[in-house]
C-alpha cells in the first residue's frame, strides 16, 4: 500500500515550476539572499551582487543540472530516476514558459 503518493501526476515533478506563487517565492527568495548578504558590513555593494549572483547560479546548477531523481514516489517505473530536473520540467518540452523564465533570470540578475 503507498500512502501519501496520492496525485494526478504521474511524476509531480514535472509541474512544480508551473505551480501558483513558483515564480514569484523564487523571486522574492533571491531578494531575501541579497538583502542578507547586504546586511554582511563588511561586504560592498559590487561584491554584494557578485556573491548573490554566484550562489544563485551554483545553487540553481545543483538543483536543477545535477540532482537526479524526484523526492515523490512516482509510478513511471523508474524513468525519472535517471533524469535531473531541468529534463523532467514540462515533459521535456522546450521553450516552454517555466524555462524561458528560467533562463531569463540569471541573465537578468
């Protein structure tokens, strides 16, 4: 018996970008990583930038181009196990609003 497997996805992960309030928790969670890195004294401004944009990018790399797999039991027999989460996102499809987000983002902070 599975317990707490009940979803209408065959793998969740694939609508977690698409899901309501993503976009805008991503968003306020790297103004929340800047503001705390301000708060550092000893730190500038330019440098301020650079680290947030650093973590940001080692961060998102971790997340979503080398963590394999998805934290939900998923009924597909295996095959998102061996996929990270940037192939997972909307089925694999390209150019899809989710990954045109993400992919603006970096660029733009």
């Amino acid at each position: 018996m599975n317990v707490g497997v009940a979803h209408s996805e065959v793998n969740p992960n694939t609508r977690v970008m698409n899901s309501r309030g993503i976009w805008l928790t991503y968003l306020l969670l790297t103004v929340v990583l800047h503001i705390v890195l301000l708060s550092i004294p000893f730190l500038s401004v330019p440098l301020v930038w650079t680290l947030t944009n650093v973590i940001h990018n080692l961060a998102m790399y971790l997340f979503l181009h080398t963590v394999k797999g998805t934290p939900f039991e998923t009924p597909d027999q295996g095959k998102a196990r061996l996929l990270t989460h940037w192939e997972q996102m909307d089925y694999g499809v390209q150019f899809t609003s989710s990954r045109k987000f993400l992919t603006i983002s970096p660029i733009i902070l």
